[in-house]
C-alpha cells in the first residue's frame, strides 16, 4: 500500500531518520531500539577518544589530532540528541494544537 511517506519524494529522508531512530512514523520500539544502539556508538566514539588522550604524551600533534576528531564528534552527539527530543515535542505539539484551514484562515484575517 503506497502511501504519503512511500513516495520518492520522502524516501531518502525516511530511510536516513529510519537509520539513526529519528523517523517519527516508525514502530516505537524500532525506534528505541535504533536510537540506543546509537548512543551506545556516540558514546563508545567519545570514550574512546578521551581515554586515547588521556593516555597519550600531551605534545601539540597528538592533541590536535585528538581534538580534530573529538570536538566534532561531541558537536554531532549534542545535535543528533536534540534533534531527537525536538522531533518528539514537535509531534507533541503538532497533535495538541492542530489548527484546521477554516480556523487558521480566521486567525490570519485577524492579523
């Protein structure tokens, strides 16, 4: 059965947010399931990095290849948790308060 998110035009997006759990259509243990195994990747990442740093000779080189792969990390880590609580309050918010045409027509006329 074809629907809205079968189409071409939602295929990419949904198989990239299907992979790291974000997709907000997916079986909600899928979607669990995805979404710790892949914090347990970030995690394992960082770790990793910070232990290499912390058992490394502190000279400028090894540093800076540490940091040029640990700050990008931690940056991808901070935006794919709140990517993941903004879908989960967008969806919230979108079922609260659904505007229908007729209503939002009336409001924008107001204004």
């Amino acid at each position: 059965m074809e629907t809205i998110f079968t189409t071409p035009y939602y295929r990419l997006n949904r198989l990239f947010l299907s992979t790291v759990g974000i997709w907000p259509y997916d079986d909600p243990r899928d979607s669990l399931i995805r979404k710790i195994s892949t914090y347990i990747g970030f995690t394992m990442i960082v770790l990793s990095q910070i232990f290499a740093l912390i058992k490394s000779d502190f000279t400028l080189r090894v540093i800076s290849t540490i940091f040029s792969f640990l700050i990008p990390s931690l940056c991808l880590f901070t935006s794919y948790y709140t990517a993941s609580y903004q879908v989960k309050n967008c969806l919230l918010t979108l079922d609260e308060g659904y505007v229908g045409t007729h209503e939002l027509r009336l409001v924008l006329f107001n204004f």
